[in-house]
C-alpha cells in the first residue's frame, strides 16, 4: 500500500465504483484462507508509471465476475461470454486504478488494463494476504496497491 | 442527433448507451468505435453531433483524437469520460477544446446534464 494514500481511501474507491457501475453491495472482511483457498479469480491489473511507479490490482471470484459482466452488459449472467467478463473485469480495475491514480501528487501516467482469468488462489500474485478483501453478493473481491517499477 | 461512442471496453460502451436510453437521445444514432483510430474515420464519414471519447485507450489516446481533429479542421461536439479525472488531465482537456470531462464512474444525472448541455446549441441551431 502507497504510504501516502490511506487504505480507507482505497476502500471507498472500490465500494463507489462496485456500487456505482453495479448497483452492488461490497464489504470489506478480514482475509479468510480457507474461504478464498476454494475459489479462481480474474484479476485485472494496470500500472502507474510516472513520479509514482506501482500498480492497482482488482481480482474476482469467478462467480461474481460473472455477475459483475452481466450487470455492465446489461444480460443475465449465465449469457455473459469469457470475453465479456474479461472486459467487464478490466473495465473495473481501470476505473479503481484511475481514481487511485487521482490521488496521486506529481505527473503520472496510468497503462491500459490487463486481465488474467481463472487464476487459482495459490496463484494470485503478490500474496492474497496483502490484498485488500472484501465480500460481495456471495463473491469475494481482492484490491491491492503494489509500489515499485513493474515485475 | 447523432452520438459516437468511443471506448477500448465493450462494456462501457454498452454502459453509456443504457444511461442514455429512456432519455431525448432515444431516437439519436449512437454508434461505437473501440479506438481513436476507427473513430477518426468514422468521425470523417459520418459527421456526429456529439463525440463521448475515453481519455487512456490503446494507441491513439483520447486526446489526440481531439487534437488531431483540430489538425483536420474538424468541428465537433467533445466531451471526455474517463477514469483519471486528475486535474493535469481536465486541463488538457479543456484546453483541445472538450465540452466536459466526467469522472468514471459517473452517475445517470451526471453523464445525462453533461451531454445535454453538450448538445443544446445544436438542438438549438436551425
């Protein structure tokens, strides 16, 4: 997490955009292993580059991924495609990093999303206890602030 | 009317339509382009009322667009509706020329009063 950007603040970015573009409820909760361990995620990325360097993270259970597409696309989730959901997805995490990068002091420049689908917990990089996690509509949502030039 | 939509993400795209259904824009045309480039050509071809343009898309940003309009001698309705509303960003903006920048994401309202100020001149026009 950047030193000069609170954790509240990131939590309210991803409660207006889960709210605001989906009409969804997101709590955040305390890290649960055992619950995540069972789950695969999309996880969609952008970087910042600039007088900040770092990235914003944003992953989704599959199921709520699902759901979060339908709800952009305006159709049932089980008519929503791999490619929808992708999008969705990074439509998201663009949204999230963006605001983020708002906060931002100095001349920064923010990358085009990159999505990762069905990526198992074990697998989710940098570790899911960094993350930032949150429960919704059944689903669990991870958001994290990496700094550092990418990896 | 008509209304060019210009966004890298499908659902986007797909999120401003729905925001302007239901609304006077009901009868507009409203097409999509899911990059500057096609929507330079579009823009070209079909002469829009109203440009709504992502600001950060792969290639061509949405800025240039607008700034390579300029360069065409292009005249069209602009307005930016991006996820980095930063001030550096509304400022360059506002300085090709755009109508209005909204923050993603952005409310029905929101998106709603920005296009019709946008577009009440040329409701207005002869």
């Amino acid at each position: 997490m950047s030193a000069e950007i609170p954790t509240a603040k990131l939590h309210e970015i991803t409660k207006n955009v889960w709210s605001m573009v989906l009409g969804f409820r997101i709590q955040p909760v305390k890290f649960d292993a055992g619950k995540a361990g069972s789950q695969e995620f999309v996880l969609g990325k952008v970087t910042i580059s600039g007088t900040w360097q770092g990235a914003v993270t944003l992953g989704c259970s599959s199921g709520l991924a699902r759901r979060a597409a339908a709800a952009m696309f305006g159709k049932l989730p089980a008519e929503a495609d791999a490619g929808e959901i992708r999008d969705a997805l990074g439509e998201l995490t663009n949204m999230v990093g963006g605001n983020y990068k708002t906060l931002l002091k100095g001349d920064c420049k923010l990358s085009v999303p990159n999505v990762m689908d069905t990526v198992p917990f074990v697998a989710v990089n940098p570790a899911p206890p960094e993350h930032q996690w949150f429960e919704c509509e059944g689903g669990m949502v991870l958001v994290n602030v990496v700094k550092g030039p990418p990896r | 009317m008509k209304i060019l939509v210009v966004d890298d993400s499908r659902a986007m795209r797909a999120l401003i339509r729905r925001t302007l259904r239901g609304t006077r824009y009901d009868a507009a045309t409203i097409a999509e382009a899911e990059n500057a480039g096609d929507a330079l050509a579009s823009i070209h071809e079909s002469r829009p009322d109203l440009v709504l343009a992502n600001f950060n898309m792969p290639g061509m940003s949405g800025i240039e667009l607008l700034e390579r309009l300029h360069d065409d001698g292009v005249d069209v309705s602009f307005g930016f509706i991006t996820s980095d509303d930063s001030v550096a960003n509304v400022e360059r903006a506002r300085q090709a020329g755009a109508c209005f920048v909204i923050g993603k994401p952005f409310t029905r309202q929101a998106l709603r009063r920005a296009v019709n100020e946008a577009t009440e001149g040329k409701r207005n026009s002869p």
